[in-house]
C-alpha cells in the first residue's frame, strides 16, 4: 500500500510539472500570420523602439531603433552596430519575413511532422509579442519575445 502511494505521488507530481510547463502560446497558422501582418500595416507605428530577447541556439537581448521604417540603431548583447552593418532582421517587417519562411519550411515533408510554430501577436499593432519554432531534424530551436514596444508615433 505504501508503494502505491509513493507511486501515485510520483505520478502526480510529474503531471503537475508537464501541466506547468507546457507552452501555451497559440499554434501559428497562415491566417493568423496575414491577419497580424495586415493589422501591422493598417495600425503599425514608421518609428519605433523595441527590445527583445531570443533564446534557443542563441540567447541573445536585442535593441532597435527604427524611424519611418528604417534601421537607426541596433545592438544585440550591448554591441551597438555600426550604421553599415544595420540590418533589418529584428524590425517587425523582418520579424514576419522570417516567420512566413518557417510557415514554407513547416509545410515541407522533411519537418511537417516535427516542427511546431506558435506565436502570439500585439492586439493594437499587430507586431509578434513571442515567437517560437521547435523542430527536429537538423533545425535548432528557436525563440523571441518582445520586452519592450515603444511607439513613437505622432
């Protein structure tokens, strides 16, 4: 009887545990990546600051200043980044760009079966609040999420 109960603890203690960890970021479909997008287009500050940090196989804490759509400043782990070798990857454009291209490689027989995408998205603007992409194969994992969004919109 006292075996059963340890047992049954044990059990209990590791359904808890999965239960507690278990991501409840909503599954990314296309139509929820066109429906942000469009709403990042509609409502979508030009001039912007964000910060962001990444984990996966990078972790990563990234800052971006972007005025009327373009790259102004960039740093990532408080590496300020020289005006020419600013990039657009962590602009919110950017940010859809590289999720569209998971959606496509999801969709292919080599990861449709073991990748998964969930995002969710910034009910005003639209921007992705936290994005991630497990996968098996040969792909790394990989995440953001976004700390701080500063419109600067007039």
């Amino acid at each position: 009887m006292r075996l059963f109960a340890v047992a049954a603890g044990v059990t209990l203690g590791l359904v808890i545990i999965v239960l507690l960890s278990r991501d409840s970021t909503p599954t990314l479909t296309r139509a929820k990546l066109d429906e942000a997008y469009q709403r990042w287009r509609d409502h979508g500050p030009t001039s912007y600051n964000m910060e962001l940090a990444t984990t996966g196989s990078r972790k990563d804490k990234i800052r971006v200043k972007v005025r009327d759509g373009a790259v102004t400043a960039m740093s990532i782990n408080d590496y300020d980044f020289p005006a020419d070798r600013l990039t657009d990857t962590w602009t919110v454009p950017g940010q859809f760009e590289y999720m569209r291209s998971d959606l496509k490689a999801a969709a292919s027989p080599e990861y449709s079966a073991v990748m998964r995408l969930s995002a969710e998205f910034d009910e005003e603007f639209g921007f992705p609040r936290i994005y991630r992409c497990t996968a098996g194969g040969k792909r790394a994992p990989v995440s953001w999420k976004v700390h701080r969004f500063e419109s600067l919109a007039p």
